[in-house]
C-alpha cells in the first residue's frame, strides 16, 4: 500500500505534518495560479514545464506525488456539464496524459459532479470532546427547478467523455480512478446524481471496458449509499478495479448522515484493511474528511490539520499491527 496525504500546492503545517507523521507520497490538485509558472500566473495544463514545476514543489521536500485528485476541473467541468467548451477540454485532457506518463503520475481521482462537487449542508456538528465534523441533512436542501443537468445527460456525457479518452489512457498508462458522488443521492436541489449506488459503477465500468477505468474507494460515501463496505472491497478489489482508496466513516443514511471519528464509526476499519491487504491492493490510500479538533480552526472544515494527524497515526498503527506492508 501506498500511504499518501492529500496536500495543497502551498507548504503549510499539513506538509510538516505529513511528513513528521513519515508520509513519503502526496495526493495534489492542480492549482489555480501557482507563483511562478507562466508569466500570467495561471497554470497551463497542456505545459510539461507547469506539471513538472508543480511535481518537484512536492519532491523538494521529499514528497513523490502519487495522485492527482479533483482533476484539473478547468477541463473536466466542461466535460461533465456536455457543454460547448466540451470538445476543446477533452483535448486538453488528451493532451496532458502524455505529460503524467513523462512524470510517472499514474492515477487521476475524478468525479462527475458538474454545477456541485462534495456537498455538505452543515460543518459545524459536534462529535467527540467538542470537536466538529460536518453532515448532510437532504431536509436543508429543497428541491429545485428547472435541473440543470438530468440522470441520462450526465450518462450520455460520461459515455462521451470515456470513448474520446479510452485509447488514450491505454497508451500512456494513465488510470482514471472514478470517485462517488458525495453524496450519493439521486437529486441535489438543481442538479441530479448518478454514481450513487453499486449497480450504477457496475454500468460505469461497462460504458468502455478497460483495465485503466476503475473507483476511488471512499469509504465514506460507499457506506453512505447503503451498501455494504467488505462485500465492495471484496468485489471491487478482486476486479483489480480499486485504483485508489479514501480511508474515512460516516454514520447514517443517504439522506442524513455525518462524519465521524476514524476510531468510532459504525464501519471495522480494521477488517476493511485486512481485505485490501489479502486481495494484494498496493496503491495508494489517504485519510479523508477529519473532524476539526482543538488547536484548529474550522475553515476547511473535513481538512483540518490536527484531525488529519490523528487520522494518519490511526491508519499507521493498523497497518502496522496488520503487517500490511506500505511505504
């Protein structure tokens, strides 16, 4: 297993922490205007010079960048929506594999949720000792018309999306790890959903088979849909389908869950690994949605960096008492 943390593209106590915790790998997002990079000060991400600025930020303090996470939505957005920049953004898509292939950055962590990403109606729920996770309550969120994207819009643009990419993930080596939607519920107030349950990633997966389009196992939202954690580790892990694991709980249903502790949710975390480890995964894993504990404050609330810390040396201490190897 690949034991990483999801760290932005500027130094903070999060980086000290990663790797005072030992963290050797890092999860990154492509910033939106990195210093230094183009004279405009915005990131191109059709420029081999712009990639591999951002990769050695990482390297530079002994971080081997893994993953690329919340991938570059500057493309993808317009891809998920089928709007009329659609066309263009998939070409850069297919223009800066060939640079991740030169880097050796093996995995994208994408989702298909255009107008709204991870959504949570309320971040400030008290859990254990005073500390804050956030939640969903689908009551906060009325529904809304008109929709500004349906179920079969968002198929028919995924369907598009991955026969224009297909042979070109292939070529470069280059895996699309698919996240849930977060949260996994059909409609969220103007938008509807559609990787929300095990079925629909089953109808994913057929839409242009290939050994390079699979999931980001979150955990979280997997629990959330209602199903069942160990039989999607199993099912998911014997398809060599897992590309890319988010280690966290929730407690709840779809329509009304929150986050909890790593410690104390409904979910045996331990068991969860076992698997991963006796079905040999070996990619990489990072903690996700912490709660924020004293010492931080709550503007990213999920990403605090206290909570993070804990979550790491709980994950550490499995793996160790697992002898789950990772480096």
């Amino acid at each position: 297993m690949i034991l990483a943390d999801a760290l932005r593209p500027s130094p903070d106590r999060t980086w000290d922490y990663a790797i005072q915790t030992g963290i050797k790998h890092a999860v990154i997002g492509v910033p939106w205007n990195p210093p230094g990079t183009t004279p405009n000060g915005s990131f191109d991400l059709t420029s081999y010079a712009d990639w591999k600025a951002l990769y050695d930020l990482y390297e530079s303090r002994g971080l081997r960048p893994v993953v690329v996470e919340g991938a570059p939505e500057p493309a993808h957005e317009s891809i998920k929506r089928g709007d009329a920049n659609r066309d263009q953004s998939i070409e850069t898509v297919l223009n800066y594999l060939p640079i991740l292939d030169k880097l050796n950055l093996r995995t994208i962590c994408i989702n298909w949720m255009p107008y709204k990403g991870w959504y949570r109606t309320r971040n400030n729920i008290p859990a254990r000792g005073g500390a804050l996770v956030t939640g969903f309550y689908q009551e906060d969120i009325p529904d809304a018309e008109p929709l500004l994207i349906t179920q079969q819009e968002l198929w028919d643009n995924l369907a598009y999306f991955l026969k224009a990419v297909g042979p070109s993930l292939e070529k470069y080596g280059v895996k699309l790890a698919f996240h849930p939607d977060d949260p996994p519920v059909p409609r969220l107030g103007d938008v509807e959903r559609i990787l929300i349950n095990k079925g629909n990633y089953e109808k994913l997966l057929n839409i242009v088979p290939s050994a390079f389009i699979g999931i980001t196992l979150c955990q979280g939202c997997f629990c959330a849909m209602g199903e069942d954690i160990y039989d999607i580790i199993t099912h998911y892990s014997r398809r060599e389908k897992v590309f890319f694991v988010h280690f966290r709980d929730i407690q709840g249903s779809p329509h009304s869950f929150c986050e909890t502790f790593h410690d104390i949710g409904p979910t045996d975390m331990v068991r969860c690994l076992e698997l991963y480890r006796d079905y040999g995964f070996n990619g990489p894993v990072r903690v996700d949605h912490v709660p924020t504990m004293a010492g931080d404050d709550n503007s990213r609330p999920g990403y605090a960096a206290v909570g993070r810390l804990f979550a790491l040396g709980y994950l550490k201490g499995i793996l160790d008492a697992l002898h789950y190897p990772y480096s």
